[in-house]
C-alpha cells in the first residue's frame, strides 16, 4: 500500500509516512514543501519530486532540503528534478508509480 500527495498534500503524507512506515511500503510525494514527521517507524520507499523552477515551493528550500533530510535519516529515496514549476508532469506520475509497482524504469 502506497500514499502520495502533492504540495501541502505532499507533505503531509511524507510525515504521514515516516511515522506510519509499518503501515505503507511507499510514499509518492510531489513537491512536499516540509516533512515533520513525530516519530520515524519502519523503512518505506519513498519518492519525491520537484520541479526546477518552482515559485510556489522553491526547489532549494523545500525541495533540496527535504529530500536531503529524509535520506541522510537512511531511507530509500528516489528524488527527482524535472524543468518546470509547481506542478505532477505526467513522466513524475509515470515514474514514481513503476517504482511502487516494481517495474522496471528510469
């Protein structure tokens, strides 16, 4: 079972996540701003994208840092960048859920 979310969205289920580890094997989170998890349970896999231009959420505060943050605690994460702002490009969409199905991608 996996749980995503997008911007606030995003973040939240990224806390969600890390304090729920044993009840999701995956997070898809797109463009979480924050992770403020209260505690970190299990191991999930988590995915994060971030858009390069972002105004809403800037790539360097929220997103760099974040994604940062979550893998130096030892999570598997997959980030990834893509040219555009605020928003779930389709090949993000694309990516993140053959991760959580196990197929194979970029």
């Amino acid at each position: 079972m996996a749980i995503a979310g997008f911007s606030d969205g995003g973040s939240y289920a990224l806390s969600l996540e890390i304090t729920n580890g044993d009840l999701f094997s995956d997070l898809l989170a797109f463009s979480p701003g924050f992770a403020a998890p209260s505690r970190a349970v299990d191991a999930p896999r988590i995915f994060i994208s971030r858009g390069r231009e972002d105004p809403v959420l800037p790539i360097d505060r929220c997103g760099r840092r974040v994604a940062a943050n979550v893998w130096a605690t030892g999570y598997d994460v997959d980030y990834r960048e893509f040219s555009g702002g605020h928003v779930v490009p389709t090949e993000m969409v694309t990516a993140a859920f053959d991760r959580f199905l196990g197929q194979s991608g970029d």
